[in-house]
C-alpha cells in the first residue's frame, strides 16, 4: 500500500476544522445554557464551507478536473454561503 502525504495532510486539515468547530461550540455554551452569537454562527458556516470546498477537490477529484468544473464548484460553495449567511442575518432582523 502506497502512503499519501498529500491525503494524511488534507485528513489533518479536516479533522483540525472540526476540532475547531467544536471549540467554537464549546465556547457558545454558557453555564449549562447555549448563547449563539453572529460571530459563532458566521465561523462554523465558514468552517463548513471551508470543509465543503476542500472535500470537492480531494475527495471529489475536481482538483485535476477542468477550469470550468472547478470555477463552477467554488462558485457553489459561495452561492451557499452568501445564502446561509443572508439568511439568518436576515432572520436576525426579522426577530
């Protein structure tokens, strides 16, 4: 069996978002009672996003695919950030 570094690195730099994320859930948790925050809820929609892209171009193969493909997938990932991101500043708003 071949080792990849390039796979061991791409798996560290996930399992590092996640470690992250919960981090940055841990620390929204306030004496027993879950306080959300602009801040916190921005961060694990960028480290979701961050995780997605890295996820299409590793595992998906879209890093050796055509120019296209991979402008249309960033695109995406974009495309849903601005609509997550839109939307609950939106529904802050709203509330």
């Amino acid at each position: 069996m071949k080792f990849n570094k390039r796979l061991l690195f791409v798996w560290m730099t996930l399992a590092a978002l996640t470690l992250a994320y919960l981090w940055i859930d841990h620390s929204a948790d306030h004496a027993g009672s879950l306080k959300s925050s602009a801040v916190v809820t921005s961060s694990v929609i960028a480290i979701a996003l961050v995780k997605v892209r890295i996820i299409f171009r590793e595992f998906m193969e879209v890093r050796s695919a055509p120019v296209l493909l991979c402008r249309l997938t960033d695109a995406w990932v974009a495309l849903i950030g601005v609509s997550l991101l839109g939307c609950y500043f939106i529904g802050m708003q709203l509330r």
